[in-house]
C-alpha cells in the first residue's frame, strides 16, 4: 500500500524550482495537512519578502544546517513525506536525509530532487558525468527499508530566464537561443529533433499531483511534461507571436556540440554540465513511448507550446 502522502516538508523551498514547486502545494493545501519548510538561517535573512509570504500562507518555517543530523531529525517530527529540491551543489546532501527519513519513524515517502532528464534513460545514462550525484541518490532509494520514493522527470524546464527558451549572448549562442529582441534563434541539432520541455510552473503542478497519487507514483520515475515539439516549431511559434516575420535561423549540429562539450570538460568549465545535458537532449533523451501525466490526472491540465512561448516573450521583455 502506498504511504499517506499529507504532511509535507519541503527543502530548497525558496529556489528556481523550490519556489513553483511550493507554491503549487500551497494552491492546493485544503488537500493536505501541515506544510512546513526547512531552510538555512541565511536564506531567512537574504530572502525575508519570500519567507514572510510563506508564513502568512500558514508554512512552517523550519530553520537550520541540512548537514545536521539533529537538526533533520527534529524537522521530521509530525511530517511524513519529504519533497526535496535542493540545488545541484547540495545533492549529495541528500544521502543523509534519506538515511534520517528512512530511520524516522514518521518519514514514509521521499521525493528526490530530481525534475531534468532522466538519469536513468539508458544504459548509457549511467556514465554521464552531470548524472553522478543523482545516481548515487537513486542507487540509496533502491535500499531504503521503510520509505517510499517517487522521482519527478521532466526534461529541461521549458522557459526564458537562463533555460531552454532564453535569450543568451551571442557567445554563448552554440547552446541555443531564442532571441525575442534580436529576432535571432540558435537551433540545437537539425532543429528538427523532438523534445519533451516542462514549464517551471507545470513542474510545480505536477510535483503537487504526483504527492495527491500516492499509489500510482509509488517508487516511480514518472515521465512528466508539458509538451513535445521540435526546435524549428518552437521557432516558427516565436515568429508567430512576434509579428509573423521570418527570424534570423542558425543551428548547432549534434557534432559541433560534441565538440564544444569536450572542450568545456577539459576546461573545467563550469558549464560543461550544461552542454552534456543539450546533448543528451539533442540526441532524443527526452523522448519515450508513452508520458506519465495520466497516471496523476496531469494529461490536459499543462502548458502548451503556445503557452510557453508567450510566458518566453514576456519574461524577455522584462529582462530587456
Ligand atoms: N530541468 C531543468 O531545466 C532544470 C534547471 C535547473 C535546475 N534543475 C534541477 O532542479 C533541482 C533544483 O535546482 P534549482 O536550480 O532550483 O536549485 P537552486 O535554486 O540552486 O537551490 C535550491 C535550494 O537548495 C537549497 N540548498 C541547501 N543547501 C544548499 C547548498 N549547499 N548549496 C546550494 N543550495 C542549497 C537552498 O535552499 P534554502 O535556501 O532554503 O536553504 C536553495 O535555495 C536540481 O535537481 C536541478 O538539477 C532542472
């Protein structure tokens, strides 16, 4: 039987995706029962605004070290499911937390930050250097004797502000680009390669449906998304919507991206992640047969192509 999913903690509540994830929980809080957060004693004085909205929503503010052992355990008490979205750096904070969630008696279930590509696709997967650390938490879920776990996979997130649908510098523009201002875009592979993207507020509403589907998510990757387009359509939607004039089409062979991910390895460039990731997508690792949003009631409630595309625009403008 699948463990109640009601009580919710949540980590990394007040990052990139910490922020659509709880506030998606917080949209739908007459399901659950308490709602709490656990966060640093910096992050209360660096994000005070935040914080506050928060509470005045009635989340439990929780501070403390996530490297302290007492400090978890006591966070635990009275909660018993665990949503983690702590950032890439603090990943293998969670080996801990999952071995504290494990021994705790209230602790049933553990959601993994997770919400990219699939560090599991294929047997290749298992040697991608950005995968490593997500591995390892996977590899302990696989052990656990007494929690549950559900990882929510959703491809790169399918929005402008430094992700797939940005405009970046034109040095950086062999990543990819979708410039609104320059009427300039910069397509990943042939451009005609399909891709799985999730808008950070579909993240938020599928992370929140998947906790109200304890038995259909349990111990599951669930393959979540928005939609599934290609590059040369996402284009032709940003030339609609921005006065029907053809843009300006470049593209990065898969090859030439190979090329640029080896470089930034041997370079040690902080980036190289990244590149490894838009490969991986590039070569179709977004894609199966069939999606997982039905099994949480999650198959038509999502964003559109057209929808992420306006949402693109805007966050542009605003940056510009
Ligand atoms: N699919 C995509 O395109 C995409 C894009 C970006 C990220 N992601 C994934 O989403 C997940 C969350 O990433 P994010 O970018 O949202 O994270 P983030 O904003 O960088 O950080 C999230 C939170 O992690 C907590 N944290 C605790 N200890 C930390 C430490 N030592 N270093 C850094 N953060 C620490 C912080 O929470 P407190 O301040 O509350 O302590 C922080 O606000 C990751 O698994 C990442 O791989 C996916």
């Amino acid at each position: 039987m699948a463990a109640s999913t009601k009580n919710i903690l949540i980590f990394g509540a007040t990052g990139l995706i910490g922020e659509h994830i709880t506030k998606a929980i917080l949209d739908k809080k007459e399901n659950f029962g308490r709602i709490g957060i656990f966060t640093s004693e910096t992050t209360l004085k660096t994000k005070p605004e935040q914080i506050g909205h928060l509470e005045s929503q009635g989340v439990e503010i929780i501070t403390g070290d996530i490297t302290s052992e007492d400090a978890v355990k006591d966070a635990y008490n009275g909660f018993d499911t665990v949503v983690s979205c702590v950032g890439r750096p603090a990943i293998h904070h969670q080996l801990k937390l999952i071995e504290l969630a494990d021994h705790h008696p209230g602790i049933k279930r553990f959601f993994p930050s997770e919400y990219g590509t699939d560090i599991e696709y294929s047997p290749a997967s298992a040697d991608e250097k950005p995968h490593q650390q997500k591995l390892k938490v996977r590899a302990l879920l696989k052990t656990v004797k007494d929690l549950q776990y559900a990882y929510v996979v959703t491809g790169p997130f399918g929005d402008a502000g430094g992700l797939y649908l940005s405009a970046r510098p034109p040095q950086d523009e062999a990543g990819g680009t979708f410039d609104v201002k320059r009427k300039r875009a910069v397509l990943l592979g042939d451009g005609e390669g399909r891709i799985s993207l999730t808008t950070m507020r579909d993240v938020g509403k599928l992370v929140a449906a998947a906790l109200l589907h304890p038995e259909a998510t349990k111990n599951k990757a669930l393959h979540v998304n928005s939609f599934t387009s290609t590059p040369k359509q996402i284009v032709a939607e940003f030339e609609k919507q921005t006065g029907g004039e053809k843009w300006d089409v470049d593209f990065t062979p898969l090859d030439k991206l190979k090329e640029l991910e080896q470089k930034a390895w041997a370079a040690n460039d902080p980036k190289a992640g990244t590149v490894t990731l838009r490969r991986i997508w590039t070569e179709g690792g977004t894609l199966y047969d069939q999606r997982d949003n039905g099994l949480i009631g999650m198959e038509h409630n999502v964003d559109s192509l057209q929808d992420a595309v306006k949402q693109a625009i805007e966050v542009q403008a605003k940056s510009s």
